[in-house]
C-alpha cells in the first residue's frame, strides 16, 4: 500500500484542494460512488484503510459508513495520467449508496459485461422455460445445470489439449456461462468466488 509521500505528484492547485475519487468495486470492477478528497482525507484513508472523503456539505473528514456502517475497506489507490484524480478501490461492506443500493448508478447497462449477464441470467430465473434458453436450464433444476458445467470443463479441457485456441474460446465462452447460471442457481456470485480467491491469496501471502 502506498503511502502519503508516494501521492506527492497529485495536482492539489489544480482541483482547488479537493481531488475527485472513483471508488470501485475491487472484486467486480463495478464503479461505486464518486467522492473528493482532501489531504488529510486521502492521508486518513491512508492510515486506517478505511476511505475517508471530505464532505463538502458537512465541511469535514467523513469515514464512509460511519453513520449506517457500510463502510469501504480500502485495498488500492493510484492517481490518472494527469495526476488530478484518484481510482480507489474497494471492498464495500454493504450498499454504497444512501438510497441503500449498490451503487450509485444501479441502472442501464453502465457496468461490466459479466456482471449485466449475470444481471441477464438472473431475470431469467423462474421464466418460462420456453422463453430462452436459461430459463430452460433453471426449469431442469440443479442437477442438470450442474451436469451441463461438467461438460463445458470437459469440452474445454479436450480443446486446450489438442491446442485449438478457436475451440478453446468457444468452450470456455460456454463454461463461465453455464458456470453463472450453477451460481445463480445456488443463490452465489462471481464475486463471491473472487472474495474467495482473494482471502486465498491473502494468506498465501503472509
């Protein structure tokens, strides 16, 4: 983790004292919120791992989720090309936003792909099966859908040992998918895999 002394390229005269901040979702990539830091926000967030902005309406430092607990625990900082903005990214601990959504831009398609397909695949869920696909699969129930992952793995194992790369991207396009639809079946996400992934590499590491 960077510490204050590494963000001394940051144009503060340009942004008058206050540096807009893009939190993002570390395990999903999806944009959060947008806040301004000052210097001693940025050093708080810092220190604590907590992100802290200056509220410009309160007038101070705010530790997001200070008073409604869904606070951003702070995995990484860095500043753009011109040095006057930060990229802050976050594990949230609940909605980021005060209308108690996930983000501040819940709507349209203003997001990563896997995260509007996983969107897709979930509205599919208790359709008619005759309407596409998923909802097909769902109506099979779990044992199919998983059987249907165990194919795709085998598929895409057979494709990388014989080296047909064009194969291959097909074969693995089918295994997330089908992959998605196990998870949503079982009330899981991607990012729940992600978070595993990183406490895996977490410990590792130590």
């Amino acid at each position: 983790m960077k510490t204050i002394e590494q963000f001394a390229q940051l144009d503060w005269d340009k942004q008058q004292g206050l540096m807009p901040a893009v939190v993002q979702n570390y395990l999903t990539g999806k944009v959060l919120m947008l806040g301004y830091m000052d210097k001693a926000a940025l050093t708080k967030t810092l220190d604590t791992k907590m992100v802290t902005f200056f509220s410009r309406s309160k007038q101070r430092l705010w530790t997001k989720g200070e008073t409604s607990g869904n606070t951003l625990d702070l995995v990484a900082i860095d500043c753009d090309c011109d040095n006057d903005s930060l990229l802050v990214q976050v594990i949230p601990n609940g909605p980021t936003c005060h209308l108690e959504r996930e983000s501040c831009w819940p709507d349209g398609d203003a997001h990563t792909f896997i995260d509007n397909l996983a969107k897709l695949i979930k509205s599919r869920k208790g359709q008619d099966a005759k309407s596409s696909y998923t909802a097909h699969l769902f109506e099979r129930g779990t044992k199919r859908i998983a059987q249907k992952v165990g194919e795709e793995g085998l598929e895409t194992a057979l494709a990388a040992a014989t080296n047909d790369k064009p194969e291959l991207i097909d074969e693995a396009s089918d295994l997330i998918y089908h992959l998605l639809v196990l998870l949503e079946d079982q009330e899981l996400t991607l990012a729940d895999i992600t978070a595993n992934l990183l406490a895996r590499h977490r410990k590792s590491s130590q």
